[in-house]
C-alpha cells in the first residue's frame, strides 16, 4: 500500500460535494504510464491491490487501474469527497440515482461508491482515511476542473444542486464543477457523462503530444467560460479535457 501523503496536502479535507480525486480504468497500466508520463511529466508509484498512483512532485494526483473486466468502459471517473458515503450513496438513490457500487473500504485509504445520476452519468463518492485525494489540483498536469454533459441542465442543477448544496452555490463556493448540453461539444448519441479536466500550460502543444503517443483529438480547442478547452482520448480510448486557463 502506498504511504500516506495527507501531511504534504494543501487542504486537511475537501468539502462534500468538491471534486477530491479522479482515477483512469484502462486495459494496460504500463501503456497509461508510458502515455500519461510524457505527456504530464507524472511519475509512478504501486498503490493499492495492483492499482498505481500518478504523482506531480511526489504528490498524488491520479490514479491508473486496470480494468477487472474488458467489458467495462475505458473511461476517467471523478470521485466527490463525502464525510457519509453510505448516507449520500442513499441521498443519491433518492434523488434518482443509482448505486452501481454500494460503498466498499480501500484499505485504510477510505471508502468508495459508484453512483449515478438521474441521467445515468456514472461519477465516484469518497469519504476519507488516510488518503484525503488531491495532493496538488489546479496547476499544468493536475486536475482543473469537471464538467457534466448532460441533456437537461436544469434538472443537473437540482440534483447535484440538492447533494452538494455549499459546494455549489455556498457563499464561500468555488465550484471544479460545471454542467453542459451535451450538444455543445458532442453529437447528440452521445449518453450524459463526466469529463474530467487536467490542466495545461498551453493547450496546442499538448494537442501535438497526445497525437505524437497516439492519442486522438476529439474536440479542438474551444472557448468556455472557465478556460480554453480541447477534448482528447488517450492511446487506449479513456477521454479527457485539456484545460489552459
């Protein structure tokens, strides 16, 4: 198991309903680090149970598994940190959702649950041990930001608006986390879906990398309200954005 980074953390823990860690289902973890190294200048730690962890200056910032099934997708989740999982996985299925994976321990890292939405956009919950998540966020190479893609905004606004009240519109709110028509970006058979974000010093160059690693452009860089935006899959097909502030 990998040891405890929470004393190098910025923040003692995330807020329910902030954006506190993401990690990546792929068919190869070798080939992910091979990918992800050249293209954030991460670094490779064994975490927990054949999982591996991303590191940004020796902080963790992601996580790499391989996927138990081929059948699941290859996809980036984002977890939101909870002090209750078990009491807002049931939140969750109240509101519409669903509870793919009931909440289960990692070790004495924390306790995880797949979930979700009304929509059925899958998105992780995290209550915390040892591994708060985030060690480093909001820099080149870390997580920036997740956005929703979804069919009806307002009804994502109530839902997630309902779980993460503060997080979202507290008055001391600054939200990683913005929801969208699905039509912006993507053609209209595209199912609702998290996309997470990582940020980038410069949006185009990393376009020419992603490419260079096999990589493939989905969407080229675009204006949004929180940044300039490219979406790219990776050489095994998870998708991801491109943020340059």
């Amino acid at each position: 198991m990998a040891e405890n980074r929470a004393s190098g953390y910025g923040e003692d823990v995330y807020g329910e309903g902030v954006p506190c860690w993401v990690d990546a289902q792929l068919p190869d973890v070798e080939a992910g680090k091979r990918f992800y190294g050249e293209l954030f200048g991460w670094t490779f730690e064994d975490a927990y149970q054949g999982s591996t962890w991303a590191l940004a200056d020796g902080e963790p910032v992601a996580a790499l598994a391989r996927k138990a099934d081929g059948r699941l997708p290859t996809v980036w989740t984002v977890y939101f940190a909870t002090p209750d999982v078990e009491g807002l996985a049931d939140r969750v299925w109240a509101a519409g959702g669903q509870v793919v994976t009931a909440p289960v321990p990692v070790g004495d890292l924390g306790t995880a649950a797949l979930v979700t939405d009304a929509e059925g956009a899958v998105f992780g919950l995290w209550q915390p041990g040892t591994h708060r998540g985030f060690g480093r966020r909001h820099e080149p190479g870390t997580f920036a930001w997740a956005e929703l893609y979804t069919r009806d905004t307002e009804a994502a606004n109530t839902f997630y608006g309902g779980l993460f009240h503060e997080a979202l519109f507290g008055l001391e709110a600054r939200p990683d986390f913005g929801r969208a028509p699905v039509l912006e970006v993507f053609p209209a058979e595209m199912p609702p879906h998290f996309l997470v974000h990582f940020g980038a010093e410069d949006c185009a160059a990393a376009l020419g990398t992603v490419n260079r690693l096999g990589g493939r452009v989905q969407a080229p860089p675009f204006e949004t309200s929180y940044g300039r935006v490219a979406v790219v899959t990776d050489n095994q097909g998870a998708s991801f954005a491109l943020l340059q502030r």
